[in-house]
C-alpha cells in the first residue's frame, strides 16, 4: 500500500513511523559501536530521545489516540483489536522521559551505570518497534476497513485544533533539522 491509497491523517501517521523506524535503526547502529568501544556518541542518542519526547509522544501519540478513541466510539467491533494501545502509548511516554532524563544527566554528572542504560535503551526500541509493528499490520489496516471519508474529514478538523497548536511549520523545521543530524 502507498501512502496515496491512505487518508491524509494516516499517511502523516505511517510517515511518522518511517521516520521512527530510521532513528531507531540509527540508535541502534550507535549502541553496537559503543557495546564494541567504537564510540561513544552519547549527543546522538540524547538527540533521538529529545526527538521521541517532543514529536512522538507529544504529537505523534495523541493523534492516534484521538483516533482510536473515535473508532471505539463508532465501531464496537474495534473495541478488541485496539485494546491496550493507549496504555502502550502512555508506557512509551513514560519510559521515554525516564530515558531522556538518564541521558541529560550524562552531560550533566557523568554516567552512572552504562550497560545498564544501554539495555534500557535497548528494551524501550524493542517495545516501540513492536508497537509500530502491531499498529501498521493490524490497526491501520482495521481503520482503513472500519473508518469512511466522513470519518477522516471529522478527525482531521477535531485533531488540527486539540492535539497540536503549539506544533507550526516552525517546530516542524526544527524537528526536522533533528532528525537529518540523528540519520547522518
Ligand atoms: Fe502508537
Ligand atoms: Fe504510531
């Protein structure tokens, strides 16, 4: 399926996760190098969860429960097959600030314990990979099935104005100028 064939607000939605999907592979390449003292870019990994906490968890998932939610609220048949996500996203929230904090404080202090971060860190990819995973093979596809056009056109006015005013073409440049500098 091509991102034509998707409704805008999901489209942007998979755009989203193709862009996670390369931080995460870029994270994951920089946690190899430093398991084998290749190096120890630490910036690059603070950088990708300054990415995770400000887009994905502030915009990303809220977009998604915004949308869940509505399909719930039309289509009880959907009740089963989204149950959890919110929580998994609340999870993700969670452990994604848990994180970024353990690696401001390296800049700050110094680290206090690196294998252990790194397997944090490795575990919370684990868990946002299988989220994506579950989502674009199994959720997406039952909302394209359950959700009609009228659908769309409602979420897409009621999620511009609830979910993210403070996030302008400004904050999207910016973003983006983050995310160039973590795949390089
Ligand atoms: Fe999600
Ligand atoms: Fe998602």
């Amino acid at each position: 399926m091509t991102d034509s064939d998707y409704p805008a607000i999901l489209a942007e939605l998979h755009r989203d996760h193709r862009i996670f999907t390369r931080i995460i592979s870029a994270l994951e390449d920089e946690l190899q190098k430093i398991r084998r003292g290749e190096s120890e870019n630490w910036k690059r990994l603070a950088d990708s969860f300054e990415y995770f906490e400000a887009y994905s968890d502030l915009v990303h998932h809220p977009r998604e429960d915004i949308i869940y939610r509505y399909c719930r609220d039309v289509c009880a048949t959907a009740i089963p097959a989204l149950q959890g996500l919110e929580l998994e996203h609340a999870e993700i929230t969670g452990k994604t600030a848990g994180l970024k904090r353990q690696l401001d404080e390296i800049f700050a202090d110094g680290m206090l314990n690196r294998d252990s971060l790194i397997s944090e860190i490795e575990g919370y990819l684990t868990m946002q990979k299988a989220h994506m995973w579950r989502e674009e093979t199994k959720i997406f596809p039952m909302l394209l099935d359950t959700l009609g056009k009228a659908d769309w056109a409602h979420l897409l006015q009621s999620r511009v104005s609830a979910v993210d005013p403070l996030f302008d073409d400004e904050a999207r440049q910016a973003y983006d100028a983050l995310y160039q500098r973590i795949i390089k």
